[in-house]
C-alpha cells in the first residue's frame, strides 16, 4: 500500500486540530480504510433512538454527523482534485450547518447513509492512490488558506477521527 505522510510544515491553523488527529506513520490509506469499517461497525445496529439523540438542543444528530462526514469528504476531495491537477483558483468555502439543515439526514435509514460514506471513501481511496508525490505537494488555496493536496488529503482522516471521537463522548 502506497505510504502517504502528513505535511512537515504549511499546516494552517485551523487544519491543525485535524492534523493533530492523524497518525505520522505513513498509513493514511490504511487508516482511511479502517476508520470506515470501525464507523461502519459501531452505527449499523444503534437504535434509532440513539441515532436521533442530540447532546443539546442546537446540537447535530449521530445522523447529521454521519452525513456531514460525507458532505465533507466530497468538499475536501474536490478540493485536493483541483490542487493536485494544478488548478490555482482560491476555491470557496462552504456552510456545513447549511449543509446539514438541508440534509434531511434523520429522515434517512442508516443503512443508506453508511452505505453512503462507504462508496464515497471507496472512491476517496482510489483518488489517493492516485496522486504521486509531485501531486501531493502542489499548493492552491481554499477557503483563503494556503494548502498542499497532501494536507488535505490528510484532513479527511482527521476530521472524521476528530468526530467519531466526538460521538464516542457525548453521543455514546
């Protein structure tokens, strides 16, 4: 398996929390991998009660959280698209609340949406493994950070580790 290291250096601030959460063994393929089938394992067989439940009020449902998961990843892939094939346009931001308000998630099976995330990392992995180092390294901007397509290819692992740690403490 092609072995993928997070960024050295060039990590923004607000990626850095992210960054914090992945592991520096070069294994981010394999990390992807299994943080879908532990995600997979750990919400098939929740009850819907358990699914629905919102630690607060404002707060996002183990649903939304599983949808914004995927929203994410469609973004942060995109985005490390555009950056590996060399495109420079500062690419824009997007509102996750937004996002997740119109996503209707606790109306959908978890079934549906695990199967979902599955199909999206599959294809997330295939993208990854096809990104040499030259790709990797590339630079563009989003959201008004500099970044590498290797950060943000590091980011989908550490923003989905960020939250199912999340779930794990308030939801579980």
């Amino acid at each position: 398996m092609k072995i993928i290291y997070k960024p050295k250096n060039g990590v923004p601030s607000f990626y850095q929390g992210y960054m914090d959460c992945v592991p520096d063994d070069g294994n981010l393929l394999l990390h992807l991998e299994n943080i879908q089938s532990e995600t997979e394992q750990l919400f098939s067989n929740l009850s819907e009660e358990k699914l629905l439940y919102r630690y607060q009020p404002n707060k996002w449902s183990i649903k939304d959280l599983l949808v914004h998961l995927a929203d994410c990843e469609r973004v942060i892939t995109y985005r490390a698209m555009r950056i590996a094939r060399c495109d420079k346009t500062d690419l824009p931001s997007f509102d996750e609340n937004l996002f997740v308000s119109n996503a209707k998630a606790d109306k959908r099976n978890i079934n549906n949406i695990l199967k979902e995330l599955s199909t999206l990392r599959s294809a997330t992995l295939v993208f990854i493994e096809s990104l040499d180092e030259e790709a990797l390294e590339r630079t563009g901007t989003a959201n008004g950070y500099a970044i590498s397509a290797r950060l943000l290819v590091n980011h989908i692992y550490g923003h989905h580790q960020h939250h199912l740690k999340i779930i794990k403490e308030k939801y579980l």
